[in-house]
C-alpha cells in the first residue's frame, strides 16, 4: 500500500484538469500541499493512537482508491487549513493525554488547535478560590451575573455557565476579541481581604449573633 503522506500529495496530482470536474474537485485543487500533508501526519498518528476507532469513523486513509480527497478529508483539510501541522498535532496528542477513548470529531479538533479550554477545565477556574483565571475564563465570567451564578442551584448554575461558554466559544471560533471580565469581579476574588484568627472569630460571633440573636441578652432585659 502506498504509503499515506505520499498518497495524500498524490491527490494534488491525479485530479482531473479539464472543464468537467465536479466541485468536490475542484474543491480538492483548492487545498494546498501543506495541508495535504499535515493531515497526512494527522491519519498515521490517529490510526496508531485509536487504531480501529479511528479508521471505522474516519477511515483508513484521508483519501480514496483514485488518490482524491474522501469526503472525511477534504472536510478536514478545509477545516484544519489555518492551523500549523505542529499546532494539529499537539492538539491530537492533548486529546489522547487527556485520556479520551474515543478520536475527536472534528469540532473538538478545532477546539484543541484553538487552545479552547473545555467547560470543565473553566467550571474549574472559576470556582477554585485563587485560581487565576485564563483568558476564556475570564470571557466567560463576563457574560455570567456572578451573584446569581454562585448563589444558583446546581442545575441552573450549570446552564448558565453553558450559554456563557457557548457564546465564548463562539467568538474564539469566529475570530472576535474576546470580552474581559470586569474589575470589580476579578479583583474581589483575587483580594477577599486578610483572614487572621481575629478576623475568623469576629465572623463567627457574627454569624451566632444572627442565628440566635437573645443568647446575649440578659435576663433582666
């Protein structure tokens, strides 16, 4: 078999040159050779990490019999054109050492060569005290009303944060600067100010004092 970087820059080569192509043809011309080859390396390193997996969903090479792109590669090769073959590759193996059984699908791909934290990578910045929030965190944290989203139940809170993340995505997908989440936010997480002893036992007197508020008073009173 022909070795699969040599029969993906073969495709460049064996397409028709006449006026009767198809447009998936001509679309395949439209794909350069860097590209080509990248999601040549691409195909090797998915089939030797998810083997069987890899090649029932995607197939065994990114290009058929005649050495034309399958349709899994042209939508590929399209997709993955503005990313260096290093970022492509670097995204396949954050994949695989996340621990994912399964190949991405070529959104997630994307999302990977984008550096696009996952929501669960972001829930977490966000609820970790002192964390430092990545730019998509902050993003995120800038479409959230942040006193509903703390004090929401676990269901709503999670939909709330879904629509703030898809919409971040989004932008990130899309190109656009992303919003920064406010001052005051970040710099209230950030300085919750000193948490002495001292300051600890006046907290809780406070609180006892709220929930049992005549144990100070005197009998007399």
């Amino acid at each position: 078999m022909q070795p699969v970087h040599q029969a993906a820059v073969a495709s460049l080569t064996t397409q028709p040159t006449d006026s009767t192509k198809s447009p998936n043809e001509t679309d395949s011309i439209s794909v350069d050779t860097r590209t080509i080859g990248t999601l040549s390396r691409l195909w090797v390193a998915g089939i030797a990490a998810y083997g069987a997996r890899w090649a029932r969903f995607l197939g065994q090479l990114p290009v058929d019999d005649t050495g034309a792109l399958t349709v899994a590669g042209m939508m590929w090769a399209q997709r993955l054109a503005p990313f260096s073959r290093k970022t492509v590759l670097d995204a396949l193996d954050r994949h695989v050492d996340l621990g994912k059984a399964w190949p991405p699908v070529l959104p997630e791909m994307r999302m990977l060569c984008l550096g696009i934290p996952n929501i669960g990578q972001i829930r977490a910045e966000l609820t970790r005290p002192g964390a430092e929030w990545s730019q998509a965190a902050r993003a995120v944290a800038s479409y959230l009303d942040w006193h509903s989203y703390r004090t929401a139940s676990v269901d709503a809170g999670e939909r709330m944060l879904s629509a703030a993340y898809d919409a971040v995505t989004e932008m990130i997908c899309l190109g656009r600067a992303l919003p920064d989440a406010p001052a005051v936010l970040t710099q209230e997480r950030r300085d919750p100010g000193p948490r002495t002893p001292e300051v600890a036992t006046a907290a809780m007197s406070k609180i006892k004092t709220m929930l049992h508020p005549d144990e100070g008073e005197s009998p007399d009173a």
